[in-house]
C-alpha cells in the first residue's frame, strides 16, 4: 500500500473494529484473527497486532529500509453488547468477502457505535431471566426453582450493569453476581426447611 493516507485510515479501521469487539465480550485470539483479516482484505500485508486487556496495537512495516507505522487504541470499558459484536462481526465479513470497501466500511462502524439499538435493554435482561428458565427446567427444577433462576438473573444482569456504569472491573462484576446467586439459593433453601436444625452427634 503507497499511499500513507489509506494506511493510517486502514490501521485505524481495524482498531476500531477491535476494540468495538473485545469490550463487546469478544476473546483476544478472535479480535488478532479478525483485524489481521480486515487488515489483509484492505491490502496492507506483514501486520503485527497486540492486544490487552486495556488496549490495542498494531504495527505495519512495508519494506526493511522503512520505518514502522504503528498505532495505539485504549479500550474504553463498555458494558457486553452482542448487537454491536454481531453487527461489527458481520461489517468484517462484508470486507474480507469484498462487498464494503474501506470508506463504506468507516462509515458503517461509525454508525454502529453511535446508534442505537433495536431493543431496549429491560428486553436483554428478561431475555437473560427466561433463558434461566429454560436451563433450571432442562436440569429438572420445579417452579420454585425456575422462579429462584430468573429472580437471580434479573438481579445479576441489573446489578453488573450497574457495576459497568461505574466502571468497576469485569473481575469485581463476576464476583458481585456469584454473591447474589448463592445468597438467594440459601435464602430459598433456608425457607424451603425452616424446622431443619442440625443434630449433634453422639461418640
């Protein structure tokens, strides 16, 4: 690629891209693969992609007596969004399959990241509270089970979004949701038997 201009608006496409999908709950070894793609399908070869937890890199050297053209992008913390990972994944596939070409592309991302979605986000937390259901009742659990599971779903979806706007860590989010779904199990189990006492026992 001759052009510098193309180069940098490339690199930062693919930046883009990546971050949209590692704060929307992609794995790193997925956002190497899909921006080394991206990368490729716009012509720019020899690309050399870091990814953290916290940001991305990406590195292009055209020729041996060339100096590297490298960029850098923080990755802000977004709360898991699987439209916007679906939609950016899809955008990706329309560029390696040669449908969407680099500016169709950048505008494309853009207003994927500024819209916004089809459904409110109540409907993604019942979603997560009947999908529960499902599960509780393809292991064989009663209705107070069934209700106990969609009671702990709502309540974790709800509390790690809350978590998310804070900008609290993924680490302290997953911890926050074990907490709440242990304490309503033995809440739940503690009223299922009020009259169970342990017994001593006799040596």
């Amino acid at each position: 690629m001759d052009d510098p201009r193309t180069l940098h608006r490339t690199l930062d496409l693919c930046l883009k891209v990546g971050e949209v999908l590692l704060s929307s709950g992609a794995g790193a070894a997925d956002v190497v693969a899909t921006m080394r793609a991206l990368s490729r399908a716009l012509g720019v070869r020899q690309s050399q992609i870091d990814v953290t937890f916290t940001s991305l890199a990406m590195s292009v050297q055209q020729g041996p007596d060339e100096s590297p053209v490298t960029q850098i992008r923080q990755v802000t913390q977004r709360e898991i969004d699987y439209e916007d990972l679906t939609r950016v994944d899809q955008l990706a596939r329309d560029v390696v399959a040669g449908r969407t070409n680099l500016e169709e592309a950048r505008t494309t991302l853009a207003r994927i990241v500024s819209s916004g979605h089809v459904r409110p986000r109540w409907a993604a937390t019942l979603g997560w509270g009947l999908m529960c259901c499902g599960i509780a009742v393809q292991l064989g659990g009663g209705p107070v089970v069934v209700l106990v599971a969609m009671l702990a779903a709502v309540c974790i979806d709800r509390l790690q979004l809350l978590m998310t706007r804070r900008r609290l860590p993924v680490f302290y989010q997953q911890i926050a949701g074990g907490v709440v779904a242990t304490v309503l199990a033995s809440a739940c189990t503690r009223l299922a038997s009020p009259g169970s006492t342990s017994t001593p026992r006799s040596w």
